[in-house]
C-alpha cells in the first residue's frame, strides 16, 4: 500500500476545475477574498514590519510581488510576507477540527508561485482548494494534539499545505512533490510560547510554514529526497510533534467528496477564534456593567488553556496582541464599549483601568469536551449588584459553518479592511470571478494600489 503522502499527492496532481463542485470553489473563493483583505489591512495599520524589511535582502529582478508591494521579490520571500500580513492582525479563518488558520497558510504559496508559474486564475483557485484541503485534513488527524504539545498546529501543518501547493502549480510528478512533503516535515515547526510573554511570534508562524513549504518544494525538484512516510511513520510528524493519538489515514479519507475548505469559520471579530463563543454569548447583556458583580463563563478546557490561563496575565494583557488571546479582558472590553473590533485591541486600550478590574470579575468554569474546542457552545451568566442573573447562551460562534458570514457581510469587512478605498471593488469583483483571469498580476495591481496611499509600501 502506498503512504499516506503518495495518496494525497496523487489526488492534489489529479485534480481539475471542472472535478471540484461550486459550492467548494465558491467558499475557497471566500476565504482567499477575506485573505486578501487581511493582508492590506495589515499592511495599512503597519504590521509585519519585520517580515517585509527582511524580505528586501531577497529582492530580485525576476521575482514576485507580496500582496500591497511594490518590489520583486523570491517566491518564499513573498510567501513569507503574504502569510505574516494575513495573520497580522488575527482576523483570519479557522478550521474547527484542526484549529488552524487555514488561508494564512494556503493563500500565500499560491499567490506567490503561482506569480512565478504564470498561473491562470483557474489553476491558482484550484491550488487553493488544495492547500485547504491540505492544512485542515493534517491538522484535524490529530485534533489539538499539536497545541497539547505546546506547537501551533498552523505553523506545522501549514507547511505542507505550501509545499503541495507549489507542487501542484509547478506541475511535478507524484514522486516528486511526496519528497517535497517529506521535506517539510522536517521544516515544520512553532511554539506557543508566546501565550505566556505577550511576544507576537504567532504572527510569524503562517509565513514561515509558507516560506519552508515552498523551499521543501524547490529542494525536492532540485533532486532532494524526503520520507514518504512523514505522516504515518514511527518517527513521523504526528509521532514526533502531537501529544494525542492521531488517525494519519483520515487525512485520505473520502478525498474528493468530503470537502473540508467548506468547514472553515471566517472571523467577525479579531482575536483568537476560542473566545469568540463567549463573546457571542454576551450580545444581548443587560443592565450597566458597572453594577456587574462577578461574570461566569463556561469554557471548553482546551480552549481555558489558551485564553484564560495564567489569569493574572489574561486579566491585564501585556500587548494588544495579548489581549486577543485573553477571554477575560476581551468579554471585560465588549460589556465596557458594547462592540469588540480592530480599534479594542491598542496600546491605549490594555491600559484601561476600568476594562481590567472587570476582567478580574470573570470566573472561568469548564464545560463539556466532548466537540472541538472551536466549535463549542457559549454559556455566560452574570450576576448584578442588585441580585439580578442574568444567562446567555449560544450553540456556537457566528461565522462557523452552522452560523456563517453572508457573502454580503464578507463583502463588508473585506471593503471595510481595504479602507474603504474606491479600488476595493474592482479587487472584491476580480478575485470572485478568479478562474476567469488568465494571471493573477490584477490582484496584484489593485491591491498595490490600494495600499499605496497610505505608506511607502515594498
């Protein structure tokens, strides 16, 4: 029998337009939009600022664009940027199963060698419905596994997902790109050690795992060889790097009828998606949450690993991007200013004295464990000075499949992050109508455009 590798690769190579149902193109369509839109919100609220100066020394006359630039630069130098930017500001999807930030990890392989193959539209759409596929099936294999070791499961399996990627738009045999995903095992990493120091490392990991997918990629066309028992083996990457049991064969499981880029939650709110349901929960909270006496909310264990522990940290985040990981400050935020959105997560806004006080009132209780975290119900009660409780409940997060983004709400915060800007438009029409361009260089164009008003971009 062949591994585990050979037989995703042989189906990522196999697959063409006209084999992939609309709905599946139509929803990649979505996420590769919402990508887009995040990349040149990052760049118009200064993100990435590391990745794009260190990506100059791989500046090249026959290069590639990252999304917003100006320059030429190599194809993993792009795809590093483009992964950074749209994880910049953690307002990137989801996929429940294997709580990994798919797009950021998918788009901007595809984006950058496809600008290098000369790809249509068609065929960058069809690489995106792979790395999708890709990121979420690893991933889910071994559902939190990678987090219960302290690894962010985007950054390992993330590069695989831009290796099949590039392997797929460079036109290589199956042999070839099972070497390129062997390779990346050996490139995947990322700690969550930044969960306890308010360092933003997290941003980092999408482009990197994008960056080492398409260098694993270039090194097995150049000959490298890799295991093709990466995923399965003894010494393999669920065996090495997860801390729960994982089913590898489940990774090939119904390829090409069960679709898993339908299955990945687009964000409303700009923060760590396991929060997300607790906020939710509020919406509809009564009263002056200056009367509030103490906040219960009910949370998923792996979720209260990430998002409310260490309490004393979470109560009084040491970053903006702190706070987008802590459930205590951020329901404190919502019940204060009533909305949580880009503007909640400032230097200025984690120094609030009244936002902190109310974090400390939140009293995390867990609850059932028996569905992913990311697709757990919300349940908050709050008791009120005046003896009044108050109960919310939500079945699950708005934007999850079971509660998803409208086209027209999408089209919203993609016009939204692109500033309101007169192009954005034109971009949102171009990348929706994607398998009708015969390059990707207009999203470029736009997109630079775009951006160009606002900073000197790369």
């Amino acid at each position: 029998m062949t591994s585990v590798s050979e037989r995703l690769c042989s189906w990522a190579l196999g697959l063409s337009l006209n084999n992939i149902p609309t709905p599946v193109l139509h929803a990649a369509k979505r996420h590769m939009l919402d990508g887009i839109g995040l990349a040149i919100a990052a760049r118009r609220f200064g993100e990435a600022k590391a990745a794009i100066s260190m990506s100059r020394g791989w500046a090249v006359t026959s290069g590639v664009r990252a999304l917003g630039g100006q320059g030429l630069l190599a194809p993993g130098a792009a795809a590093l940027v483009d992964g950074v930017l749209v994880h910049a500001l953690d307002f990137d999807d989801t996929h429940a199963g294997g709580l990994v930030h798919a797009t950021a990890v998918s788009l901007p392989a595809t984006l950058a060698v496809g600008q290098r193959e000369k790809s249509t539209g068609g065929e960058a759409l069809v690489a995106m419905v792979i790395g999708l596929e890709t990121v979420c099936r690893i991933a889910s294999a071994s559902s939190h596994g990678f987090h219960a070791r302290g690894l962010h499961a985007t950054s390992i399996c993330g590069t695989f997902s831009s290796a099949l990627v590039d392997s797929r738009l460079s036109v290589v045999s199956v042999q070839t790109a099972t070497s390129a995903l062997g390779i990346a095992g050996s490139l995947s990493s990322g700690l969550l050690e930044f969960l306890d120091t308010g360092s933003d490392t997290k941003t980092l990991h999408p482009g990197m795992a994008s960056m080492n997918g398409v260098l694993a990629a270039d090194l097995a066309r150049a000959g490298g060889n890799g295991p093709a028992s990466v995923l399965e083996g003894r010494r393999g990457i669920f065996a090495a790097l997860s801390a729960r049991d994982a089913d590898p064969e489940s990774i090939v499981v119904d390829l090409g009828e069960r679709w898993e880029c339908t299955q990945i939650s687009i964000k409303p709110i700009p923060a760590c998606q396991l929060l997300h349901v607790t906020l939710d929960a509020i919406d509809e909270a009564p009263g002056d949450w200056r009367d509030i006496v103490e906040i219960e909310a009910v949370v998923h264990p792996d979720s209260a690993d990430v998002v409310c522990e260490p309490r004393d940290s979470k109560n009084q985040p040491k970053s903006p991007y702190d706070a987008k990981f802590s459930l205590p400050w951020s329901v404190a935020a919502k019940l204060i200013d009533g909305q949580v959105s880009i503007d909640t997560y400032t230097q200025a806004g984690i120094l609030r004295q009244e936002v902190v006080d109310l974090a400390a009132k939140v009293r995390i209780v867990a609850g059932p464990s028996d569905v992913p975290a990311a697709n757990a119900p919300g349940l908050v009660r709050i008791r009120y000075a005046s003896g009044v409780e108050w109960e919310g409940r939500v079945a699950g997060s708005r934007g999850t499949p079971q509660n998803p983004l409208s086209d027209a709400d999408l089209e919203a915060k993609f016009l939204a992050n692109c500033g309101s800007h007169p192009m954005g438009k034109e971009l949102l029409d171009a990348v929706m109508t994607i398998e009708d361009l015969a390059s990707l260089d207009v999203v470029h164009e736009i997109a630079a455009a775009i951006v160009q008003q606002e900073e000197v971009a790369l």
